[in-house]
C-alpha cells in the first residue's frame, strides 16, 4: 500500500512542480540551472563510474529465467528514438495514468510554458494545486514507517523474527497484566 502510494503521488508531483515552476518564472530572474545540471551529470557518470568499477571488482552471475529468452531487444537506434518520440506525445492522462514520465514532462513543459502568458490568478491556481499535491507528498511521507513496517514484515525471510517478536510482545504484556494484576488484587 505505502509503494501504491507512492506510484500514486508521484506522477502528478512531477507535472505540478515542473509546470508550476516555468509558469512562475520571470525574464530576467536568476534560475542557478548550470549547477544543477553540472551536479545532475557529474552524479549520473560517477554512478556510472562507480557501477563498472564495483562490477569488475565483485563479479556476479546472473541467473535468468526461461521466460526472460522470450523477450526481444529493440532491433536498434532507430526503434529506440521511435519509442522515445511515441512517449513524448503520448495523452496527458494516459501518461499520468501510466507513469510515463516522459510525457509527463513534455506536457508539463508545455503547459508551464502557455500559462507563463497567462494571467496571475491562474498561476496563483497553479501554485495552490503545487502547494495541494506537495502537502500529499508530505502525508505520504509521514507514513513512511508504517510503510517500511510493512515492506520488512512482508519478506518471507522476516516472518520468522517477527513472529518471534510478536510471541516476545505478547508475553511480556501478559506478563505485565498478570503483575498488574496480582498488586491490585
């Protein structure tokens, strides 16, 4: 549920802040994307960087399963670009529906780009919608840790220990009644 949440959130996020963010912008006003987009790369090569390196370093075999032989590759560039410009200007909802992010940034460009002419009430709307789906984020995010109860009590591995310290809880409170108990009475 807390994963579904977050699949949930986080398409509509990227289209509200993206969008709102260009709609919002003035000519003339310093944006500081140069080192955000220096950060963005030097991060993405030296993962990159460091995922060959620890490759070589700690080899592993990878066992695939049969079915996995059934799928074929892109047959090369050209169908790879067509897959990419087919998501571009996939539908806005089916892209939201879908969690296609590229589409969703595509629209969510545009947009941000049509309503940077458009009047302040409207981006005043879009600021609020930013604000609304922020404030879900954050409520999502406050149940982090139930969530995260609920990935590790779900790993098969883990029912044992949990069942364990289920018993343990269950003991030591009945144990604590039965003291409890037993100094009223």
């Amino acid at each position: 549920m807390f994963v579904g949440a977050l699949k949930a959130v986080a398409p509509i996020l990227v289209l509200m802040l993206v969008m709102a963010s260009i709609a919002n912008h003035q000519h003339g006003q310093k944006t500081n994307i140069r080192p955000i987009l220096f950060l963005y790369l030097l991060g993405t090569f030296s993962a990159a960087l460091a995922a060959v390196i620890f490759s070589f370093a700690f080899p592993s075999t990878l066992h695939l399963s049969s079915s996995a032989g059934d799928i074929s590759p892109p047959s090369g560039i050209v169908e790879v670009m067509r897959g990419l410009v087919m998501s571009m200007v996939s539908n806005p909802i089916d892209a939201l529906l879908k969690g296609n992010y590229i589409g969703i940034l595509v629209w969510a460009i545009g947009l941000g780009f049509a309503l940077r002419h458009g009047n302040e009430t409207t981006k005043n709307l879009v600021n609020d919608m930013s604000n609304a789906v922020t404030f879900m984020v954050k409520l999502v995010i406050h149940f982090a840790p139930i969530g995260i109860f609920g990935l590790v009590s779900s790993t098969p591995g883990n029912h044992r220990f949990l069942h364990a310290v289920g018993l343990r809880a269950t003991a030591g409170g009945t144990g604590w009644l039965y003291a409890a108990g037993g100094a009223g009475g």
